[in-house]
C-alpha cells in the first residue's frame, strides 16, 4: 500500500470502528476510541496504529478488522494512559478506568 491507501485503509477502519454503535454496539464502549481519535487527524492515527503494529510481527499482512481493532484499541490505552499519568491527581485510577472501556469495547468487537 502506498502512503494515500494507507490513510484510506486507516481512515475507513477508524471510522467503521465509531460506527459500531449504530449496528448494537454499547456506545460507552467506544467512548475510549473516540476520545483517543478525536483531536487527532488522520497521519497522527495512522503513525499511532503503523507504530503498534510494526513491533508485532503477529499483525503483519493481516487485514482481519478484530486485530486492527485490537491493535488501536490497545494503541490508545497506552497514549490515554500516559495522558493519565501526566495529568495531576488519579493518573493511576484514570489509567485503570481506561483500560476497562478498553476491555469492554474489545469484547464487543469479538
């Protein structure tokens, strides 16, 4: 894929993923994914994914949706847990909180 069809690719997944509500999705479930992408354009979501999958060999040429989905899923628990941790306060808990919406949508992914 060229650097256009990536952003395609990226841009259609994300987008797919937002729409799960309107197919029975709980939405609180995706409220995690929404708050990671939404101050982000589309090369910032695109490196975050592209990153996480680059070290996992296990992602490679697998298009399968549930693992992209994984693989942002948990690509923004981490971004949305070192958020946490720079704000003052319940870092800690607002890591631990994240990470159970994480779960959540993920299981409703599957």
């Amino acid at each position: 894929m060229d650097g256009l069809q990536k952003k395609a690719y990226v841009k259609g997944l994300v987008e797919g993923m937002l729409l799960a509500p309107a197919f029975g999705a709980p939405e609180e479930s995706m409220l995690c994914l929404y708050d990671c992408t939404n101050e982000m354009d589309i090369d910032e979501v695109r490196k975050l994914l592209f990153d996480y999958i680059k070290d996992r060999h296990d992602l490679w040429e697998n298009r399968n949706p549930a693992k992209s989905f994984r693989a942002i899923s948990q690509a923004c628990l981490a971004l949305l847990q070192a958020n946490a941790g720079d704000a003052p306060g319940d870092g800690e808990e607002n890591g631990e909180e994240v990470e159970a919406e994480m779960e959540e949508a993920e299981e409703a992914a599957e």
